[in-house]
C-alpha cells in the first residue's frame, strides 16, 4: 500500500495497522469520531468568531456563526440580519 505525502512519516507497516484497526472498529465508534471532530471544528470556528469581534456578545456569535453556513437571503428571512448588511445584530 503506496503512503501518501500526507503520511510521509509513517512506515507503510504502521499504516497497514492504522488502517486495519479503522477497518475493524465498530461503526459506533466510528461515528463517534465524526461527531467529536465535527465538535472541535465548530469550536475552532466560534472561536474565530470570537477573536474577529472581541466585543460581540452571545447572540452576536450565534449569527455570525450562522451566516458562515446559511445563504445570505434564508439569514435575513430567518434572522433579519447578515454580515454584508453592515449594521450590527
């Protein structure tokens, strides 16, 4: 199995492991993982928001946060605000 640039520093053994064990863990577990990465993500993102608007309060951060998923026209139909519209929340 050819290891890619990405896992440069992995032996091609070690990666035979890696790869087995993702192959045999439950699917469970599997999605746990998903869900924790998607967790951590998310909070990387609000904490972006978080470092661009120091003073933005809770609900501030909820929108912001929002409109990076939403398309402008369902934000403003959904909250009556988007970033673009240059006015605060």
């Amino acid at each position: 199995m050819p290891v890619s640039s990405r896992w440069s520093d992995t032996t091609p053994e070690a990666m035979k492991v890696f790869v087995e064990l993702h192959r045999k863990a439950p699917n469970s577990q599997k999605a746990g993982a998903v869900f924790a990465w998607s967790e951590t993500l998310l909070r990387l993102a609000e904490d972006n928001v978080r470092r661009c608007f120091p003073h933005a309060g809770e609900r501030e951060v909820f929108l912001r946060m929002a409109a990076r998923h939403l398309p402008k026209d369902l934000m403003i139909r959904a909250y009556g605000w988007h970033p673009d519209m240059g006015t605060g929340p």
